[in-house]
C-alpha cells in the first residue's frame, strides 16, 4: 500500500472518530491534517467526500 494510501484511510478514520453529527469543528481538522503531515487542503476534500460540514472555521483553510 502506498503511503499516500495510508495517510488517506488514517486521515478517514480520524475524521469518523472526531465527527459529531456530520460536523467536525476547523480545529479539530486542522490538529488531524497537522498529526498526519498531510495539507489542510486534503482533509477538506476528504470532508467533503464523508459529507462532514466544517464548523467555526478559524483560518478560511476549509
């Protein structure tokens, strides 16, 4: 498996595991791609993949 892979079925997992309710708060988002070294940029896409809404966003990153 490639590591791209993996980042990407971690970076999934996490997501799940923090998500309440289809919403998973910019910080909460911002510490996954930051512990996984993967851009803000993925996790949002990947957000929008799971239909997760970004709530209080901080930075206008997602």
């Amino acid at each position: 498996m490639s590591k791209e892979l993996e980042n990407r079925e971690e970076v999934i997992a996490r997501l799940k595991e923090a998500a309440r309710d289809g919403r998973i708060s910019c910080a909460a988002a911002r510490k996954i791609a930051e512990d996984l070294q993967v851009p803000y940029r993925t996790v949002g896409s990947l957000c929008d993949q799971l239909k997760l809404k970004i709530k209080a966003c901080e930075l206008g990153c997602f």
